[in-house]
C-alpha cells in the first residue's frame, strides 16, 4: 500500500510540474486538485457499495466533467464551481470564492483522467491523507506562494501533541488552524493511543475538533485534508473568519495552535483616491486583559477564553510576547497569576518555513477564580542556544524533541528534575523580573566564544537579515505611533 501511495503521489508530483510551465503554482495546484477529487469520491460514494446519496446536485457532479471536452470542459468546470460556492457545511467551505486556474481545457482534461484512474474511496484513510498531506507540504515549500507560514512542522506539533496527552471524549480547537496539522496529529494520537468504543468512535469522528482560518483557500485546504483522513460529516468542523472577533461562547479541554506570524491585526482600507491603506486593527473584548494591536498577544487572550476550566493549552508565540511592555506585560502578569504557566519551550530557529521567526510554545492550564495565584513554578526549556536547523539540510525532527517530551514528564509534572536546557523560575522571579518577561535564557552560546565554533555563512547572513527585518518592523511601528498621534 505504502508504494501504491507513493506511486500515486509521484504521478501527481509530475503532472505538477507540467502545469507550472503554464503558470500554475503549487497553492493553484492543490486547490484544483481538492475540488477534482471531492467531486470524484463524491462520485464513488453514490455506487456500490455505499450507495449514499451525493450531496453533489446532478449536472454539477463528476460524470458531467467526464462528459465534456475542449472548451466546454472549462465552461462546465467554472459553472460547477461557482454553483458549489453557494452550498452550504462542508460544500460551502470546500468550493466557496473557487475558481480554475487551469486554462488550458486539454490539461484539465488530463487532470480529470489522471484522478479518474484511481479508486479513492477504496485506498485506504491513512494513505490518502498522507498524499494530501504531502502536497501541502510540497505547496508549503513553495516560498513565493507564502502557504507556509500556515504549516507548522509535523514534529514540533507530534512533541505538543505528545506531551498535551489529549484523550477520548475531549474537545479540541485550534482558532488559527491552517492546513489541519494540530486537529489531525490529535486525532492520530488518540486512535492509536486509546482502544475506542463505537460511542467513542463517533466522538472523535464528528464532535472532538472545532477549527477557524480567516483565509478561504487555507481552511478549504484544511478542511479537504481533515474529510480525507476521516474527520467530520457534512457539516464542516472549520469555519472561515476572524476569531478574533469576538468570544464564540464555546469551551474546550484543549486548545492546539500556531497564530499566523506578524505582530499586527490589520485591515486593507480603500482611501478616497482609491489607493489601499493598511489600518491597525484593536479587539474591545470584556473577556481581555487588554487592548491592543497585536495579533498575538490577542490570540493568547483569545486562546484563554476558549479554556474550560482546568483546560490545557499550547500555543506557538513569537519572542516579543515574551518580553513586550505596555499590553504585553498586562497580558503576562494576568495569565501567571489567573492561569497554571508551566512550561515554556524556546524553540530554535530555521524551522518554520516563514524567515525571520523567533519562536516558542508556551504551555498553560486555564485555573478558576483564586485569590492566590496559580503559577507556582515555570520550567523553560532551551531547544535554541547552540542548536542550528535549516528547512532542507537539516531538518527538525521527533527525535529532537524526545529530551524536552523527557523532560516534560508527563506522568507527574511536579516531579520534574533541572538539567543544562531545563530550569524552573517562582512565581516571585517572574514577576520581580522588569515587566514580568519570560525571555529567560542562561547557556552560553558557543558561537560568541570560539571563531572555529562559528555557523556557516547562510546562518549568519540570515540572523542579520532577521535582525534588520526586526528592526525595520519596529521602526515602522515607530512611525505608524507618529502619524496617528498628528
């Protein structure tokens, strides 16, 4: 089975690559073969020997486009997608705001035959999600389309899943979700984990995970990737919007996620002599500590909200989350004293495929109403100094991650034992420190030390290009301050 998949991905790698001499790029790619191969599973789903009915209206479906050639192909094609884009669940969110980029009608044609060759529907779930899976990260390579900022590495999120333990009967979200990786490393962790009952088994499948993007292409992509390994119905468990908007009502037992890079919401404006202004964009929520501009910082108010009480959470945050002043510093004061605070993994850089990011994932438990507060103890641990990864030489991978899982301790987070990388500050520390940060580090970094120890020329041109990028971000916000208060 294994090489079947591997065959079937090959041959779409090199219809691909056909299609891009013709100006199709990895994300158009993708996105046409989503709509191709739902219409077609769609398709088989409606003979034996399932039988079900297709939510696919007749003339709109599979067999139409296999009726048609040339210029009317394309005709159809662009009918049957604008006609899906007003569905609504899951059709909705699959074929809303499409359209074809494949302009060529002969080249469609071949698309078509391509997928018609195979029988989806019997491969087997695993197999066909690891073929999507690996166009998405084929798409998230892609660095001009800039579709990896919405995949996290698989590993990392394997590491978060790990050590979140997440169980059956738990409801899971991820308010940022991109390309599905936290909902389908959850979902792959608790059916191999645990032996599900029947009961338990529909849970998983159709009421365990609640996902938001604000991107249509994204959560179409999401959610084609979560229906081909098996989770949810007709009804779509992403939704397309802002989550930030405001407080959905819903509690989860976990919240997994990512935030999109970027220190600042904003929405694009068209001006009276209709050029195209950004604006910051500020979040007046009663459930926030405080207002502020900042995507993440927002986020992590928002992933807060989204706590049941005793609820877990872990979610990816830049550096200046952990030392930022004004809201920044509300923000963390707030969460060490209402929230457990009590790991914190400085990840290394070089292994999100958006240049110039200074990460970590910082784990919390939301606490209920206390007078005192709930952080007693935060135990960070250094995955950066001295570690250097690239996105195609040397990659981040599970193994990596194993003495910070180690580490972790699962079984009894109270019994947690000091090494070089893993080392625990009090509450008291914390908030003595100059606005409560958490960008704590104490190893030396060797590279400062010894010129032999030095990292190769790319390392070092990149951290001066991350460094100036900073800077200007900065400056800029500087400049944006400035004109506002004119």
């Amino acid at each position: 089975m294994a090489t079947e998949s591997a065959a079937i991905v090959q041959r779409l790698w090199n219809y691909c690559n056909v299609l891009r001499d013709d100006g199709v790029s990895y994300g158009d790619y993708v996105e046409q073969l989503t709509y191709l191969l739902f219409l077609k599973m769609a398709d088989e789903q409606s003979k034996p020997p399932f039988n079900k009915p297709s939510a696919i209206p007749k003339g709109l479906d599979w067999k139409s486009l296999l009726e048609k050639d040339g210029d009317a192909l394309e005709v159809h094609y662009r009918h049957i997608l604008e006609s899906l884009g007003k569905g609504k669940g899951l059709l909705g969110v699959i074929f809303r705001k499409s359209q074809n980029k494949i302009q060529d009608p002969a080249k469609l044609k071949r698309l078509i035959d391509l997928i018609n060759g195979e029988v989806w529907v019997g491969l087997d779930i695993d197999v066909k999600g690891d073929i999507y899976e690996g166009l998405l990260q084929k798409n998230a390579e892609d660095t001009k389309s800039g579709a990896g900022q919405y995949f996290t590495p698989r590993p990392l999120i394997k590491a978060m899943v790990q050590v979140i333990k997440p169980e059956p009967g738990n409801t899971l979200c991820d308010p940022a979700c991109g390309t599905g990786g936290f909902l389908l490393a959850a979902h792959d962790y608790i059916s191999n984990t645990y032996k599900l009952d029947k009961d338990q088994k529909k849970f998983l499948k159709y009421e365990t995970f609640k996902g938001w993007d604000i991107v249509d292409n994204v959560a179409r992509l999401c959610v084609m990737n979560l229906y081909l390994h098996g989770i949810g119905g007709d009804d779509s468990p992403v939704q397309v919007g802002d989550a930030l908007v405001s407080d959905p009502g819903e509690r989860f037992n976990i919240v997994l996620t990512n935030p999109p890079f970027g220190k600042k919401s904003s929405i694009t404006i068209v001006n009276d002599e209709g050029k195209a202004d950004k604006e910051s964009l500020t979040y007046e929520r009663q459930d926030f500590w405080a207002t502020t501009s900042n995507k993440q910082l927002n986020f992590l108010q928002h992933v807060k909200t989204l706590l049941e009480i005793n609820g877990k959470a872990a979610i990816v945050v830049p550096d200046n989350v952990l030392f930022e002043g004004g809201a920044g510093e509300t923000v963390r004061r707030k969460l060490l004293t209402e929230c457990d605070v009590h790991t914190l993994l400085r990840l290394p850089t070089g292994i999100f495929y958006a240049q110039g990011v200074k990460a970590n994932v910082l784990f919390f438990d939301r606490k209920p109403a206390s007078e005192k507060a709930w952080t007693e103890k935060l135990w960070i641990y250094d995955l950066r100094t001295n570690k250097h990864f690239t996105l195609k030489e040397n990659t981040l991978k599970l193994d990596d991650l194993d003495e910070f899982v180690k580490c972790y301790n699962t079984k009894n987070r109270r019994d947690r034992k000091e090494t070089e990388r893993f080392k625990a500050f009090t509450y008291k520390e914390l908030m003595d420190r100059d606005k409560a940060s958490l960008d704590i580090f104490w190893l030396k970094d060797e590279t400062l030390e010894d010129s032999e120890n030095l990292p190769d020329p790319d390392v070092i041109a990149q951290d001066i290009k991350e460094n100036l990028e900073t800077a200007l971000e900065q400056f800029s916000g500087i400049c944006d301050n400035l004109s506002e208060k004119e």
